[in-house]
C-alpha cells in the first residue's frame, strides 16, 4: 500500500501502473484498481474521466520512466559498442517483462490511438538513440560502414523486447541473457 | 464460423485458439468462445473440464503447428546462414503476434505450469533447432569459431519475438523487418 502523504489521484495511478505491467489492460478492471489504491468509485470519476482516461495517465509516467532510464544508460560514457552493451546488459526485473512493451500485446490498447501512442513513441525513441550511437561507431571505425544504423537499433531493441518472452516462456532469466550475449559478440568490434 | 462438417469439440479449440491469439488468455470468457464456436455451454462442459482444459487443448495445438512451421522452414535447403535467414524472413503475420509468444504475457497461463509447458517446450525446440544449424555454420567456417550457438539461437529467438513488439507498437510490420535485416547484416559470412 501507498503512504498516507499521497493523493488518492496519485495513489490510483501507481495503483494502474502495477496492475497494467501484472495483469495487463484487458485483466485490470476499475474494481482492482480502486482496491489497490483503497480509494472509492466517487474519488476515481472525480480526478479522471474513467479506465481509459486513468489508464493514460498511468501508461504515459510509465513510458517516460522507461524512457529516461534508457537514455541515462545509453549516454553513460564510453565506445558507441559500450553504451550499447551497458543498455543490452542493464539491470532488470526480465521475468516481470518490459512494462511498456507487453502493452502492445492488449488488443484494447492497441485499438485505441491515445494509448498506443506514448507506446509507440517510447519504442521509436529508444531506437533512434541507438540508431544515433550505431552512426558514430560507424564513424569511429568500430562498427561496419556497411550496416544500417536503423536496422541495428532495431535488432537491439527487438533482442531485448524478445528477450522478455524467451524469459518468461522458461520461467527464468537465463534465455534474457543468452540472446543479449549473442548479439553482443555478433555486434564486437573485430579484434585487431 | 467453421464448417457444419466440424465438429462441436473441433469447432470449440478453433475458437479458442483464434480468441487467445486476438484477445490473451485474460480476455477470452468462456461466453465469447461458445459463442465464436456456436456452441451451447453443455457441450463444452461434455468435451471439456473448463475454460483451462479447452485452452490446453488449442495452446497445444497451436504449439503443435508453430514448431511444425519453423522446423519445415529451418530445414530447407540451403547453407547454415541461408536456412536462418529462411527463418528470420518467413512470411508472417507480424501485426498479429505471435500466437505463442504473446501467451507469455498473460499471468494466468504463466501461472499454470500445464498451460506453460507447451509454450516453454516450443520456443526452447525452435532454439535448440537454430543452435544446431550455427554449429553446423561453425564446423563449415561459415561463422566464427569463438561463437556460442545457443546464444545465437537465443538471439535470432529473441529478435523475430521481439519484431512482433515493435511493429505492433508502430502499427507497421517495418520495424520487425528492419531488426531482421540487422540481425542478418551482423550474421552474414564474412565476404572473401
């Protein structure tokens, strides 16, 4: 439960956050959320408008929460091949899954364009940093002029995003840390 | 709706597996499946204990024809880099999911070890099937000696699962097309 200091309007939104990463959008009713949050029916209308509404404003902290922390770990210092490795190997809670990236799996949040959004947009943006560390190895001779900046930020997002489900399918995180050892050798620059 | 030469019990799992793939474990009510299957609730409870029981039966099933799918794929001719390829570019319906994968982010399956197995012994054949061909690529020199092939395999798993993420998140199967292209770039035998 939540300290007493909290508002309840705080209080319903980590409440949705939690249920939204456990139980998904379709598996949180209002009901679960107003238990978690031990607030009524009354006080939920009264700060947002309904699930839909609460849910955005839960989804919307937690993809900018994910967000700063990528980026914090991807502008650590050292070698473009460094900063990826340090985001590929970040410390992570990998049997619970990704909080923003199961959501693309709840069919009610893909359908709706509000939610999708900060989704989308957390994902794209975390590709385009990548993307940008990608170019400068590139630059730097590290990586292969050959290869597309894009296209490995998109196996690296992707690896992690996958990784999750490989996860979670053996009930342990050892298959997480496989792929990310994989397309971290796959991706070292050559020895000289 | 299905044929009237299909049977009630065949017509049951159908729209099980159909309801899991669009909706999750969660969001599939033992209403919505009889319904789908224009089925009375007797009959499902004459073929089946429940809505566990019925999900069992189309999770195998779908388990069943995913590892059929990627194994006939995998084992096409070609070179050990070729026939990953093959994989990797499969004709897929990436905005759908995968229809196994994406039950790793329901809590109720996870939460049963009978609804899990299926799922874990899939994507770990699919894996141990990939970890065979890079080791085959590895005696024939076509990938470097010092990778580990399970570890390839789990990243080449992880990327194509992870694909399905990222282009449901964008709403364009691009984004799973660019990480496969990337993948590939990295994987590519060195040209002579």
């Amino acid at each position: 439960m939540y300290s007493a200091a909290m508002s309840t309007q705080e209080r319903l939104i980590e409440s949705t956050r939690e249920l939204l990463w456990e139980r998904g959008y379709v598996g949180t009713s209002p009901k679960a959320i107003l238990e978690r949050a031990g607030a009524g029916q009354g006080s939920m209308y009264h700060h947002f408008k309904g699930k839909p509404d609460l849910a955005l404003a839960a989804i919307r902290r937690t993809a900018e929460e994910l967000l700063a922390s990528a980026e914090a770990v991807l502008d650590s210092p050292g070698t473009p091949y460094e900063r990826i490795a340090a985001y590929l190997r970040r410390e992570r809670d990998v049997l619970r899954g990704c909080p923003v990236g199961r959501l693309t799996m709840d069919p009610d949040v893909m359908a709706d364009p509000d939610l999708r959004a900060p989704v989308d947009a957390t994902l794209a943006s975390i590709r385009a940093r990548i993307a940008e560390i990608v170019e400068l190895g590139k630059e730097q001779g590290q990586f292969a002029s050959t290869l597309d900046a894009g296209e490995i930020a998109s196996a690296v997002v992707a690896t992690v995003q996958g990784g999750y489900v490989l996860a979670r399918a053996s009930g342990s995180p050892d298959a997480f840390d496989a792929g990310v050892r994989g397309l971290l050798a796959l991706l070292a620059p050559p020895r000289r």
